[in-house]
C-alpha cells in the first residue's frame, strides 16, 4: 500500500519560528489565487462592478444631465468621474461582506491551523479585489466614451484617473474591511457598510455642483476622500492636469490607509 | 518514516496540564490532563458537549488557553504558536475545505500556503488524491462532493506537511458502517507511518478499535483514563440485553440474574429489558439458560460491547444524556 503521508513535503527542515516576509508574500499570493477561482466560479460577484455602470452612467445622464449642466453631452464630464467613484465604493463595500462570509466558513479553521502569516487571507483577498476595482473603472470609463464623453485629459488623464480610483477603491476598502472583522455576521456588516456607503458617496461632488448645499454640508462634503478624489479625477481626465486636487486625493486616501488599516488588522488578528 | 518538519527530540507527543476553557458561564474545559506519548494512538471518549472539540482547538491553537498549560513535542502551545501549527495536521468536527474549490485547487492551495512550490504541491495533491481514492473527483467542486468524500479530503488536506502529530476530531461522525471502517483503517496507516494521532470520538468501540490509550471526559473534566481493556473492565467486558416477553416481571428476572452470576450486576431495565454488565462473555448462556428454566419468556437477546452509556453510568452515575440536559442547566 501506498503511504498516505506524501513522499514530497515541506522537506525535513528545522521549526520556523516565525513566517519571513517571503513567506508572507507567497501566501498572500496563494490566497489571492484562492479568491480569483472563485471570482470565475460565481460569477454573479462582478454584477455590482458591471451592472452598476452601465445602468447609473445611462440613468444619471439622462435624468440629471439636462438639469445640471444643460444638455446631457456637457453633463458627462462631470458625472462619470462620479460614477466611476461610486462603482468603485460599491465595489469595496462588498469586499467587507465577502471577508466576513469568509471567516464564517469551515474552511477558515484551516487557515488558522496553518503555520501561515495571519494577515495572509487578508492580504489575499485585498489583492484580488483590485481586479474588481479595475474592472469597475474600466467599464465606466468605456460606457461614458460610447456615450460621447471624450476626456481632454487623453490617454495620459485617462491613465491616472483610473489609477487613482482603482487606489482609491483600495484605500477605502479598508474601512469595509474594519466592519467585516468586527460585526456580528454578514449581514450587519452590510446593514452598516450600507450606511456609510450611501453619505459617502450622495454627501459629495459626485452627482451635482456643491454650491446650492448649506454651508456645514459643504464643509462635511470637503472633507470626504471621495470628493476629494472625484475632483482629482475630473482634473486628470478633463484636464490631464496634475493639480493640487491629485495630491490631495492621494494624502486623504492614504490617510484612511494610515487609519483604517491597522485597526482593520488588529481586530482580524484577534479572530485569526 | 522521516516526517516533515522536526520536532525537538522526546518521546511525549502532547502534554497539557490543567487545562481550561470558560465560554461566557460554561466552563468546557475545567482542569484537564493529558499526557499522548510518540506513537501512540490516544482516543478522547466523551459524549455531546464534554468539551472534545474545545480541548483540541485549544491544543491547536484554534482558541485561546484560559488556564493552565499545553505543550507538542516540548514546545509552549500558548508561547510559540507558529511552530505548534507546523507539528500538528488539524482534521475539525466539521470539514474545513474550501467549498468553491475543487478537491485539487483546495490540496494545491494548502499545499502553496506551506511552502511548497508550484509542482511540489500539484504533486502532492496527485498523490494524496490517489492514496484516498478521490483521483476521480479531483476537478470537482467541494460542494459536490458526498459527507465521506469530505472528510477524506479534508484528512488528506491535514497531511500535505507530514505532520508528525495528527488531531482527528469526531472522524467517523456521520459516516456509514463501510466508510467507517475505512477511516479507521487509514487512521492505522497513519501510525504505522510513525504518527502520533489524537481522536476524539463519541463511540466506545471506535476507542476500542483505535486507541493504545482512552480519556472519557464527561462536562469539561476527565473522569477515567486507561487501556481500552483497563476501560472496559470496569464495566464488564460485555454486555448481555435481554427484552421480557412479559415485561411486568422485570423484576423477577433481575433477581434471577443477580442469583445466577453471583453478583449483583448493573440493571438498566427499560420497557422490559435489562442491560447485564458481564465479566466474562460466557456466562451470557448461563443468564439465558437460568430464563428458559423459570419460564421467563424473551423476545430478544444480544450481547454486545458496553454502550458509551454504559462506561458513563459505571464512571459518573449518571447517563450521557443527563450530561446533556445538565449542559443546558449549567
Ligand atoms: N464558541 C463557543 N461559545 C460558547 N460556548 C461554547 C463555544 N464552543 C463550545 N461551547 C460550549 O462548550 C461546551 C463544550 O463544547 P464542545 O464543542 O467542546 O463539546 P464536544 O465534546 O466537542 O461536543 P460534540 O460531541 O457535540 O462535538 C458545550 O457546553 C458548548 O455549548
Ligand atoms: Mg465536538
């Protein structure tokens, strides 16, 4: 008979005492190909990253466009660096929801019994999110095109703007994340990232100008990142200018990194 | 066999001392020792809610230990949790793989998370797919795969590091009487292979099949420990169950036995049946022989190893199913 220990193994080697970065890496690589396959596998994953632009850039463009900028064809260059904020917050919100069915579920017992750096699911999973995120930006951007939208920024504004969403997709999700590790069960998480979501993304620039807003809204509309980052779209991919916007949109995004992250790690950590 | 990742030299597999676990105001775990030498085969017999589960994921660093202390091959549980993980393969009460995946994609993963590289793990997974007859259900998703076929390979996921130390928690749970015996023949292999396996289980005779060694543990404490033989002398090696045609005379026939055996032996009568604790299998035809003589009338007669119920009368005074009904007083 065959012995069931296999031949091949994590050769005889001496105890680690501790996962090395390299270590790390790699398994935050395996569980992002872990998530990938099961991307493929339910497909239905990508409609919030598919769906959403296609029906909001229409719907928006439509209804709004005549209202707020006059004529839907001057309205798009406002509205789809809005939208493609939007997408791309929905986007993140759901990576919260995933993480925490995730940690539900048996197989995360395994993880956890595993000489694996602990961060690694983690780090696994906001690896493969990006492809969520690019796919958002991707299609918003092609929707507006076919829609008459030429960005002035060219191919150069274009590139940034859809890097700094998919950066900034990233940064926020940590927010998403920090609820997935501390709420109760999936649904709580989507009940509160629901109420972030909605003053997050209504609560900006995003859709209409600010200046008809009361005055503490305006202030509290300043602030947001996603604002700040819509601007910073705006002027990347109608300009193709690197204005002071962009660096704001990185420096308030890292900043919800800088916040976030950590505690979002801490509080994994706690149930890893 | 020469395992994997090398433990300190000793011969004591797992050692825990006064180990303890309090969920909110359920103590789970309330004071236990356990000492598994090298090698050995240690069954944990207890019935629903001892705290089986809590003690092995304490052991394996699942959950926190609340008190007490638990060393694998002389390393502090509690201190140094990541070489821990890299001694022990870890097979839970419920299969932990991940559903999405198929049998294939979940060994490759687990196998890439310990460090394997990219072939070495796609072979692995080849030849554990192939040792636990899933090689046709390889590229099948979790999902669809049968209870038993789970537990297969959620077994085989616990070895891909040739673990020299193996907890199995409830293995043959919910498996049919073929694949049951099944488990416990590649559980053997696995100790001829030189493992060291912890098991827990709710059956005396999977204990008995199994173990060098027996815990019972009844509400988070440890009520006896021993040999399987030593277990099950202190209950009679079998039992005889006899069930009265005419079950008003129960009592009559409990004296008869009594008389019979010379002894005074454990009546369990229950809707005209009686439970006989016997030393010796033998004097079962004694008991039915002394029946037919005073026309006591049976409908059926077994014997039969000791029920874990029986272990746990003998042990604790009581049945396993007030441990269950006091698990929801506590
Ligand atoms: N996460 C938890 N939170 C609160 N109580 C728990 C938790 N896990 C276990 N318990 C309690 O601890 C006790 C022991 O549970 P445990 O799962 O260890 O028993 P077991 O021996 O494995 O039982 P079974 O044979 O049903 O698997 C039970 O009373 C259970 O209700
Ligand atoms: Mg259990």
């Amino acid at each position: 008979m065959t012995p069931l220990l296999p031949t091949r193994g994590a050769a005889a080697r001496p105890l680690a005492p501790r996962p090395t970065l390299r270590d790390t890496i790699d398994q935050s690589f395996a569980m992002a190909w872990r998530a990938l396959i099961k991307m493929r596998r339910n497909p239905e994953q990508f409609f919030d990253v598919t769906l959403q632009p296609l029906l909001f850039t229409a719907m928006f463009t439509y209804i709004f466009g005549g209202a707020v900028a006059g004529s839907t064809a001057g309205y798009l260059p406002i509205i789809i660096p809005g939208i493609l904020a939007q997408t791309t917050l929905t986007a993140c919100m759901a990576t919260g929801i995933q993480l925490r069915e995730d940690m539900d579920k048996g197989v995360f017992d395994r993880f956890k019994s595993l000489p694996i750096a602990r961060i690694a699911p983690l780090a696994g999973s906001a690896i493969a999110d990006l492809l969520r995120y690019s796919i958002a930006a991707t299609l918003t951007i092609l929707v507006g095109i076919a829609m008459g939208y030429r960005p002035g920024g060219g191919i150069l504004g274009v590139g940034a703007a859809w890097l700094l969403t998919v950066f900034a997709g990233w940064a926020l999700a940590w927010v998403f994340t920090w609820l997935g590790t501390i709420a109760r069960s999936a649904q709580a998480v989507q009940g509160i990232s629901m109420m972030i979501m909605f003053p997050l993304s209504f609560l900006s620039n995003a859709f209409v100008p600010t200046q008809t807003m009361p005055g503490w809204l305006q202030t509290f509309v300043s602030i947001n990142p996603v604002t700040l980052v819509i601007q910073a779209v705006r002027d990347l991919m109608n300009d193709g200018a690197f204005t002071a916007n962009v660096g704001w949109a990185v420096l308030g995004c890292s900043a919800v990194v800088a916040v976030f992250a950590p505690l979002a790690v801490r509080s994994y950590g706690r149930k890893m | 066999m020469t395992t994997g990742p090398r433990p300190a030299v000793g011969s004591i597999a797992v050692e825990a001392t006064a180990l303890e676990k309090q969920f909110n105001n359920v103590r789970a775990v309330d004071g236990i020792d356990l000492c598994v030498r090298r090698g050995q085969v240690f069954g944990v017999l207890g019935p629903n809610g001892a705290g089986k589960t809590t003690m092995l994921k304490m052991l394996a660093t699942l959950l926190s230990i609340d008190g007490g202390s638990a060393r694998i091959f002389g390393i502090d549980v509690a201190a140094r949790p990541h070489e821990v993980r890299q001694l022990v393969g870890v097979t839970g009460q419920y299969a932990s793989v991940d559903e999405n995946l198929t049998g294939r994609e979940n060994l490759v993963l687990f196998g890439r998370l310990l460090g394997l590289p990219r072939k070495g793990a796609a072979q692995t997974a080849e030849e554990l797919l192939a040792a636990f007859g899933l090689a046709d259900a390889a590229d099948r998703q979790i999902k669809q795969f049968s209870g038993g076929m789970r537990r297969r390979l959620d077994l085989a996921a616990s070895l891909i590091s040739r673990p020299p130390l193996i907890f199995l928690d409830e293995p043959t749970t919910g498996l049919d009487p073929r694949t049951r015996g099944q488990m416990w023949d590649t559980i053997r292999q696995l100790v001829r292979d030189g493992a060291t396996v912890l098991l827990t289980t709710q059956y005396l005779d999977e204990a008995d099949q199994l173990a060098d060694r027996i815990a019972v543990i009844d509400r988070g404490k440890k009520v006896a420990e021993g040999t399987p033989d030593e277990l099950k002398a202190s209950v009679g090696n079998s039992t005889l169950h006899v069930r009265l045609e005419d079950r008003t005379r129960t009592a009559d026939a409990a004296a008869l036995v009594a008389r019979v055996l010379g002894e005074d032996p454990v009546l369990t009568p229950e809707a005209g049946g009686l439970n006989i604790a016997l030393a010796d299998a033998n004097r079962a035809a004694d008991v039915l022989i002394a029946l037919r003589q005073a026309e006591l009338g049976i409908t059926t007669a077994s014997v039969r190893q000791p029920s874990l119920d029986e272990v746990f009368l003998a042990l604790t005074g009581h049945h396993t199913s007030d441990a269950d009904q006091n698990e929801v007083a506590r």
